[in-house]
C-alpha cells in the first residue's frame, strides 16, 4: 500500500529518494513526502498531495538536499489524503515514516496529548514520531528510545526515522509489514520493496518480524526484537535484469498482459518432465509427503482467490481431493474445521497481503499437514514462513490490476494439481496430458492476444454502459469473477459474474439493451447448458458479446458479438479465456479514459487489514 524509501550516502541522495517513489508509486498514490538532512543538520520536510510528480514540482519550488533522508508515498488509512496527513511526520528534531496500522494509536494519542504533544494530523504514524520523541528526552539514547517506542506499539509497521542529533545515521524496524536493506557501495539504503531502489544496488538484506536496524555509510547493525544482534543474509535480487519501464507500450497493464506467454515459460521452466512433473522443486519433504494430502484448503485475497476457485474445479476433478477455497479476510476470523492430513496453500502475487499472512500464521500454529506458499516474490514473508513453496516467474508486475500474475498462478496450481495426481497411483495418462498441455499454453496464448484489434473495436460499445454481467460454468465461472473485477478495478463499471446457471434465479431481471452480457463459452461438456442460458439473455434483448472456441459454430449470433478463441484441451481452457477479458477491461478503460494502471483508491499490494 505506502511505500518508504531511505538512503544514506556522501551525495545528494534526493535522487535516489523520488526514483524510489517513482518505482513504489503503483502502490499506493494519495499524496507522498520527504525529509532529507542537509550539511546544516536542520532536516527539511517537503510534502504533497496526489501522486509523485506533484511532489517532484514542490521540490523544484523548495529544494531539498541531503545525504541522508527518507520518503514515502501513501494510501490514506487514518486521515484523509491531505498535506498535513502526508509522511514524513516530524517532532521534536525527528522524521519518520511508516507503512501499516497501529491498533492503540488512540490510547497513546490520548497519553502523548497530556504529556504536551500537539499533533497536526489524524494519522496514527505521527503518534509514533512523537513516542520516540518522548522516550528521547527522558533517556537521550536514540536507539534506546527508538527501542522503547517499538515495545509500545500494537499492530503493524515498517518504519524509518532519522534524527537530527545523529545526522549520520538512517534508524528503521519491521513488525508485519515488509523492510528491506539494501547495500550500496560506500552507502546504504532502506525500502518496503526491493523494487524502489533497484536504480541502486541488486543486493538486499530482507528484515524479519521484530526486527529493527541502524543503517551508517559503512554498513548496518540489525537486532531481532528481544535486542539481539543478528545476522541477516545479503541477496541478490532475482529480478533486477529485468526492465522496469513501460517500453513500447502505453501502460504497464498492456506490457504485463502481452508478457504472459514468456511468464509461463518462465513459471513452468525446469518444472516439467518428458511426461511427468518433476516434484522436487517443492523441497524432499514435500516430494515425500504430497501422497499422503487428504484435503486441501486454499486461502487467498482478489484476483489470487480466483486463481484458486479454479484450482478447485481442477483438484477435486483430476485427483478427488476435496478442497475448500476461502477469502483470507474471512477465513483468519473463524473457526475452521481441519480433516487430519489437509494442505494449506496460501496464493499471494506479492507475498504481503495481510490478511493472507495472517491466515498462513494462523495455520502454522498447527492442524496442517503442511503450508504451502504460491507466491511472485521469493524473498516475501509468505514464502519465508510458509513450509513449501511454488514460485510463479511472472516478474515484477506494476499495474495495479493483476494480469500475469495470475495466469502464472493458474499454472502453478495446474502443475500442483498435476503433482497430487502424480503422487497416486493411477492416472498417468492425465499426468502426461497436463504436461503436454501447459507446455502448449505459451503459444496459446500469444494467439490469443492476436484478437486485440477486435477487442479494441468491443470495447467502444461499452463507452456509456454502467454495468455489465459475466457468465461462465465450471472453471470458467471463476474466470467469468475475475473478467468481472478486472473491468469494475480499472474502468470502474459495475460487474458481477454469475454461474450462467443462475441467471434465472435473480440476474436476468436486469437484463435489457444497457445491459452488456459477456459470456465465457468454450467447447467444453457444459456448453449446451451455457448455449440455453444464452438464449434466455438474448430472447429479452440483452447485448451479448461471446468468447468461444473457433471450431464450435454459434447459432444465431452475430459475428461482430463472438470473437473466437483456440480449441484446446479443456484444462487449460481457464488460463487461456483470461487473455480476453483482461483485454477487454484494458481497452474498456482507454475508452473510459481512467487511470489504468494507476485506478482510483486502489493499491498494488494490500499489507493492512
Ligand atoms: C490487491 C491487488 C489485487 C490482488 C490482491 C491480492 O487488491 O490490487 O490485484 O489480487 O491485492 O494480492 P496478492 O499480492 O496477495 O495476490
């Protein structure tokens, strides 16, 4: 959601702050600020409102340069977006800047307030700048200050400060939200992803829960939360090659949905045998162990949760596992029912969603089999504390609405799906027919996204609607919710989606002219069923706009309302109806005109409740 960005170096490293909230931006974008400690050691704040450009032109009104500093970009969470509600907080000499929630800021507020603190905004970070302060001029120890505040504070953090009475010295800590350190040469740095300084340096110290550190020119000193020191391993950044700019393309969106047939095969390399998967890659235990899985949960946020209501469909299908899909914010808040030997697997594009963090701790404490994290990023929370792992290769993706990460997570849960099937006796036949078919899905897919120019033309019929209704059955229903809030995400029409055998049970009231219905029709076992459903849309004179599969003739539709896709094995049939949709909704807000990669209120990566 925010993004914070330090840097401590022997030039100007104001720079190197807003290329750092430049490459966060995605994540969160109401307002964003700096602090930065000139030669003179009086730190000087520059703060704005909406996205990081305005922030860039007050600098330009009000320079400010330093050797070390810290910065942020926000999404409001308490207070609205404002100047005076922006990051970085000050008080007494000190500046800090925060991502996550603190639970008692009232109770501290309310304390921090008698003891003569006056606050200038209704965050719970300026609650925090002002606890260290106040634990500073009882001991006139920073760290033990810093360390002091830490211990009284509930909730979620990642946080860095800098004080002007150690005008050499960059303070951060991490509870629940995600910090990491990144070693330059001769200088370091301090980020909520290792993304925002990748300008800098490929080589990061990922921090653990109750960590904090003390950053220098030199090097850091981290301590765990009892104050221990401890070691924390340098990384390379696994991604850094990769190009971070848009390219050829207008948006990251269309960037990220044209990478998709390279992201597979990259998702799927050294995954796959002649006609088997090579299960090892989940650890020997796993291997072992996959057999003996009687039940499977799978816990999940947005468009990850999609991902794994198809997997359903695909496990209890192929293998006859029963398995329960669930929405993490629910799941991590009631008591949930654990059969003897269930998986637990956690799908999370960033690694850092809350709620899906919460869930896996939940699950950790016992009851489980195993966790098993599905995840885009190796060094994230998730995939650290989680006992198995499956990483998708979709590298970096930057539009706000997810695209390639989750038809990576598609195929990492087909190739799962494929290892359970695997690990029994029986089906090999199957086994073999999932591996020829994911390894066909790259070339699928760049045919699909070959019908852009018709899709583009669709699109224009959508410039005045207000809603619009997604059907599909089986597996492709969760693809029908995933179109849905593609489009409702970045052209803010309202979408639902229905199992197509529901219209009759409430939907279908609203359908007349203004009333767009998109259907996913592939030649599967259920399309007659689909067909009949389709006809009760457009007998009641709703715009029916069809993607089906080339070779099935569409009675009665009109070619301009179905664009025709591949045939192919019925599998892999949900990764590649994605491709449209998600077209549909890209080109759907180009007419609209909103801010696609950029959607109003919205955030890349959800890490509060
Ligand atoms: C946010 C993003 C979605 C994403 C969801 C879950 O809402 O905007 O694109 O699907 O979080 O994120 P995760 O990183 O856990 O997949």
């Amino acid at each position: 959601m925010c993004g914070i960005v330090g840097a401590i170096a022997q030039r100007n490293i104001t720079p190197i702050l807003l290329e750092g909230l430049r490459r966060l931006e995605y994540r969160g974008y109401d307002s964003a600020g700096v602090a930065v400690m000139p030669s003179d050691h009086h730190i000087l704040r520059v703060r704005a409102t909406g996205k990081v450009a305005e922030l860039e032109s007050a600098l330009t009104d009000n320079p400010a340069n330093g050797h070390l500093g810290i910065a942020h970009t926000r999404w409001a969470t308490h207070g609205k977006p404002a100047e005076h509600n922006a990051h970085p907080h000050v008080s007494d000499r000190l500046a800090i800047v925060h991502n996550g929630i603190i639970e008692n800021h009232s109770a501290l507020r309310s304390r921090l307030v008698e003891q003569g603190f006056v606050f200038s905004s209704e965050t719970d970070t300026e609650v925090i700048a002002h606890l260290v302060a106040w634990h500073y001029r009882l001991t006139g120890d920073l760290l033990a200050a810093f360390r002091a505040a830490l211990n009284e504070l509930h909730g979620a953090y990642a946080l860095a400060l800098v004080h002007e009475d150690e005008p050499d010295t960059l303070y951060c800590a991490r509870m629940g939200s995600p910090l990491v350190i990144g070693e330059g040469s001769g200088e370091n740095y301090l980020a909520s992803d290792p993304l925002a300084l990748l300008q800098v340096t490929d080589r990061f110290r990922y921090l653990e829960e109750g960590d904090h550190a003390r950053l220098t020119l030199d090097g850091c000193e981290i301590w765990d939360a009892r104050g221990e020191a401890v070691q924390r391993p340098a990384l390379r950044y696994e991604h850094a090659a990769l190009s971070l700019d848009k390219g050829e393309y207008r948006h990251y969106m269309l960037k990220e949905i044209f990478e998709q047939p390279g992201a597979i095969n990259d998702t799927l390399a050294g995954t796959l045998g002649t006609d088997h998967v090579l299960t090892a890659i989940l650890g020997p235990d796993a291997e072992a162990r996959l057999g003996n899985i009687e039940h499977i949960h799978i816990v999940a946020c947005g468009t990850s949760y999609h991902a794994g209501l198809v997997a359903r469909y695909w496990i209890e299908g192929q293998v006859g596992i029963p398995c329960q899909v669930e929405v993490a914010s629910e799941y991590r808040y009631r008591t949930v029912a654990v059969p003897a030997n269930t998986l637990l697997i956690t799908i999370s594009q960033s690694g850092e969603t809350a709620d899906t963090l919460a869930a896996l701790r939940f699950a950790a404490k016992g009851g489980y089999l195993a966790t098993l994290a599905i995840c885009n990023v190796a060094g994230s929370s998730l995939v650290r504390e989680a006992d198995w792992r499956l990483l998708t290769h979709a590298g970096p993706e930057i539009g706000v609405a997810s695209t390639k990460a989750f038809t990576t997570q598609l195929v990492a849960l087909l190739w799962l799906t494929t290892a359970l099937l695997q690990s029994r006796s029986g089906n090999q036949a199957q086994v073999a027919a999932n591996v020829a078919a994911l390894r066909q899905l790259p070339e699928l897919i760049s045919r699909a996204l070959e019908l852009e120019p018709q899709i583009t033309r669709l699109a224009e019929r959508f410039a005045n609607k207000h809603h619009t209704l997604f059907l599909g059955r089986g597996p492709h229903y969760p693809i029908a919710m995933e179109g849905a809030l593609k489009l409702k995400e970045i052209s803010y029409i309202h979408a639902e989606a229905y199992a197509a055998g529901e219209l009759k049970h409430g939907p279908l009231a609203l359908v007349d002219e203004n009333m767009p219905v998109v259907s996913v029709a592939p030649s599967d076992s259920l399309l007659e069923k689909l067909r009949s459903n389709l006809e009760e849309v457009r007998a009641r004179g709703g715009e029916l706009i069809t993607f089906a599969c080339e070779s099935i003739d569409q009675e009665g539709a009109s070619p301009q309302d179905t664009l025709s896709l591949p045939e192919v094995a019925d599998v892999i049939s949900p990764v590649l109806y994605t491709i449209p949709l998600q077209m549909l909704s890209y080109h759907v807000a180009l007419v609209k005109g909103t801010d696609v990669d950029k959607p109003r209120n919205l955030a890349k990566s959800v890490t509060v409740e």
